[in-house]
C-alpha cells in the first residue's frame, strides 16, 4: 500500500508523523520502504540516524524528486510491502505525482492554524487527482493540538471540513507533546524510545489504525 502524507504548509508535521508511521508498521514485521521527497531530506536524515540504533527494524529510504516520484513510486511499489512517501516542501510537483498513485493521502493540519486557503487549495489538488486516481482516499488529521482541554480544535476543523466533497476529516488528533520531538530527533517512533509518552503513543496508533485499519472513525467519516 502508498501512503502518502502530505500538504503544502511546512512544519506541520508531515516528517514526523511519516517516520513515526513507517517504524510502526516496520514493527508489524513489514517491509516498509520510506519515500521523501522533500529537498530537505529530514525523512532520509531520520532513517540514516535509525542505522545506528540497535534492537529497532532498519527502514530503507529513498529521496526521489519531481516528476519521478509517479514512476519511482510504480516500480518500488511492487518491491515493499508499503511505501510511506515524504512529501514536503512549498512546491507542490512532487505532491501532484505521488497523488496519483497513492491509495491513502493524509494530510496533517496544524492546530490554530487552520487557513481555509490551503485547504481549498489541498481538496483541489485531490479532486484533479481522484480524476486519474479513483480510489485515492484523502483524510485530514490535527497535529499540534493544545494539551488544553477547553480548546476544540477539533470540533473546529470538523466545522470546516464540512463544506469539503474530497478532503474528509479522518477524527484522529495529535497534541503537541515533547515526545515526537525527541523521537524525530533519535532516529525512532515515539513508541521505541526508552521511556515512552503513553498519551503520545496512543496518538500515533489511534492515526496508526486509521490509515491502516479502516477504524470505525474513518468509516463513519465516510457516510
Ligand atoms: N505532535 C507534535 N508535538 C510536538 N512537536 C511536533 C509535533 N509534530 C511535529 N512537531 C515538531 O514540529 C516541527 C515540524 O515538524 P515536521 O514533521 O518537520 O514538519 P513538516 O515535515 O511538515 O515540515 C519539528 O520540530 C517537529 O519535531
Ligand atoms: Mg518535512
């Protein structure tokens, strides 16, 4: 399976959530390939990190730019049991090509920045894609989010998301936590550090199921 996350915004956390996602599932016993195609390279800077940590899955990982990433992603598709393709940056060539053969594309929102601009835009870019990819499924999901209870960032997007045919709010929200912080900075999953944050734990596999389980939110989501 592709998957791909992704959006035109930076620092909302599509690197993060991305190589949180390929260690879980390569902790499933998958062979799981990491696709970044961002120039920053952070994804592929991440996976070199990882090769030097003993008692977690080694994650290979490729940087794969431009027009390419539709072929690159065709060819190594077959070769890995899933792909988690990186896609950053400002320019959104990269994002357009991954899209079409991509079979889920999440797209992380950062709280109390919700710019209705960039969503438009995004349920956009997922409408021309849907035309030559039908069974693209495109989710948002909150990353960021205060650790206060009384914000609803939640229900905020809900709200917005309304009004979106193709971009479908997935019901998963990340906080802000230390956690992914230090973990993106390790080389691992904030589920393989030596005192794991349960809280940001349960974040990651909550987005985790979504993507890979079909849960129950992202059914009803649907309906
Ligand atoms: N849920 C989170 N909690 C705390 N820090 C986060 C969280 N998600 C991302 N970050 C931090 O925010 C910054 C941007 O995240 P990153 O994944 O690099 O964004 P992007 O790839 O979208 O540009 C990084 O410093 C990262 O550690
Ligand atoms: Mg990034």
């Amino acid at each position: 399976m592709v998957i791909l996350i992704g959006g035109e915004k930076g620092g909302t956390g599509k690197t993060t959530l991305a190589t949180n996602l390929a260690a879980l599932r390569s902790n499933e016993g998958r062979d799981v390939l990491l696709v970044d195609t961002d120039k920053q390279g952070s994804a592929s800077d991440w996976a070199a990190v990882r090769e030097e940590i003993e008692g977690v899955p080694r994650i290979p990982s490729v940087q794969v730019f431009g027009k390419q990433v539709t072929s690159q992603v065709q060819d190594l598709e077959a070769r890995y049991d899933d792909l988690i393709v990186d896609a950053g940056g400002r320019d959104s060539v990269e994002l357009r090509s991954a899209m079409v053969v991509t079979d889920r594309f999440y797209v992380p929102l950062q709280a109390s920045q919700f710019d209705v601009w960039t969503i438009e835009r995004m349920e956009e870019l997922v409408e021309q894609a849907q035309a030559i990819n039908p069974s693209l499924q495109a989710r948002v999901f909150i990353n960021r989010a205060s650790p206060h209870p009384q914000v609803r960032e939640a229900s905020e997007a809900e709200e917005i998301l309304e009004e979106f045919e193709h971009l479908v709010f997935s019901g998963v929200v990340l906080h802000d936590r230390i956690a992914f912080r230090r973990a993106a900075g390790n080389g691992v999953a904030v589920t393989e550090t030596e005192s794991p944050d349960p809280k940001a734990c349960n974040e990651v596999q909550a987005l985790y199921d979504a993507i890979f389980e079909q849960t129950e939110t992202a059914h009803a989501q649907e309906a």
